[in-house]
C-alpha cells in the first residue's frame, strides 16, 4: 500500500510538472547520447521525454510547452535520415501559415540560405506585419531551443539546426535560449555542455521554476568524464615490443 501510495503521489506531482519535449535526429548516434543526458536534467524540474524526430507526430506540436532539439547535420546540408519526416512535416505547416498570409514568405529547406542568431532575433528587420504574425502563429504558445552538431570541415554547417531554430520563429515560437553549434574539431563536448547549463536555467526562469530546482545537482550529469578527442587530449605511446602477428601476440 505504502508503494502504491507513493506512486500516486510521485504521478500528481509529475502531472504538475510542465511538459518538456526533447528531440533528436542523428546519424551516428552522438545526438541521441547528448538527448538523453539532457534529459536527465530536465527531468529535476520538468515531465521530460524524449524521442527520435521520426517518431513524433506533428500534430502534437502546437500543444507543447517546451521543445528542445539536438540534431546532427548530414551530407550537405541535409537533415539526418530519421530527421527528413520532421523537416518536411515542419515545411507543410509553414507553407500553410504562408498560404493564409500573402505577405509571410516560406523557404523550402533544401533552399534556405542559413541565417545567424543575430539575423533571427534582430526585430529592427521584422516588419509589423510580420511581427504579428509570429505572435498568432501556430507554435505562439511553445518555447524551444537548438542544438546543432557539425563539422566546419563540411560546407553549411549546422544548417538543419539552423533551419529548425529558424523555422520555430517563423511559426511563431518563442527562443527560451540562443541555439549553440557544436563542432566535431572543436570541443563539441563543451559546446553541448555550455548549451545544456544555458537552456536548463532559462527554461527554469521562463516556467517560473527556480526556487524549486536545485540547479547545480540537476546539471551534475553534465561533469562526468568527456569521450570527445582533442588535441593534446591523448598521446600515442610506443609499445614495449613489436606485436608479432604470426604468434598471435
């Protein structure tokens, strides 16, 4: 009875909690690993689940409360292959928004140039209109935020999380923390750690959560050991002896 009791009001409690939706598109694996750490801390303050891009149904999208994205960007300049469906899903619904008002331009994503932050958010270039539109658009209600992992080794890099931090705003969604890239040649580890510290605690202020969080232990997943290789990081060192192959050594 005891269990079941607790149970009961473990599940109040998390039906308080507001809702958090982390998504992950990847290739290699690498985004999923950086998802699920975040969603480790989020679940300190939030009802936090997460999924694979190609599993989620659009259609939630407008009810969400908080969405956090952390994709991979493939070939060049493509979404990852479980990233496609999302990306097409998320174009349909900005060219609906555009059908409906002549004035609000749509980008295909293959043709989208990739906008920095500072282009994004600069309101001295969004028109009134425009404005507006945003505040009525489909996502109005969501809050969200982006983190993109590249190679600045491959032309576009980042874009898909470029065109999804875009792609939020032009629907209406509002930014709860500036999207952060994460290289492969450049501490990608950091750059994720950075982003993930950042966008717990501005999720934690805009939800009004911070006097029920103890920030620092939620983040503690964030200080274990880094796997990411950089330079100096490791050494090669000569063996002992010469393996020899033959006796199997």
């Amino acid at each position: 009875r005891a269990v079941k009791f607790s149970a009961k009001l473990m599940g109040k409690a998390l039906a308080r909690r507001v809702k958090c939706t982390i998504m992950y598109g990847t290739e290699t694996g690498k985004s999923e690993r950086f998802a699920k750490t975040l969603c480790e801390i989020f679940k300190h303050a939030f009802d936090a689940k997460m999924m694979c891009m190609e599993d989620y149904d659009i259609t939630d999208l407008e009810h969400e409360a908080l969405v956090l994205m952390v994709t991979s960007t493939f070939g060049n300049g493509d979404p990852p292959e479980n990233g496609w469906s999302f990306a097409n899903a998320l174009y349909e619904m900005k060219s609906q928004m555009a059908a409906s008002e002549p004035k609000c331009q749509t980008t295909s994503y293959i043709r989208m140039s990739v906008s920095s932050e500072t282009d994004i958010t600069n309101k001295e270039e969004i028109s009134d209109a425009q404005t507006l539109s945003m505040e009525s658009g489909k996502l109005s209600n969501v809050r969200y935020s982006v983190f993109g992992l590249g190679s600045r080794a491959y032309p576009n890099f980042c874009a898909f999380g470029h065109y999804l931090n875009k792609v939020f705003s032009d629907l209406g969604a509002e930014r709860v923390s500036p999207m952060i890239e994460g290289d492969e040649l450049s501490a990608q580890e950091e750059s994720f750690k950075e982003w993930a510290n950042a966008v717990f605690k501005a999720a934690c202020d805009t939800f009004c959560l911070q006097d029920d969080v103890n920030i620092q232990e939620a983040t503690g997943a964030l200080h274990g050991s880094d796997q990411s290789w950089s330079l100096g990081k490791y050494r090669l060192q000569e063996g002992a002896k010469d393996l020899d192959l033959c006796a199997g050594n």
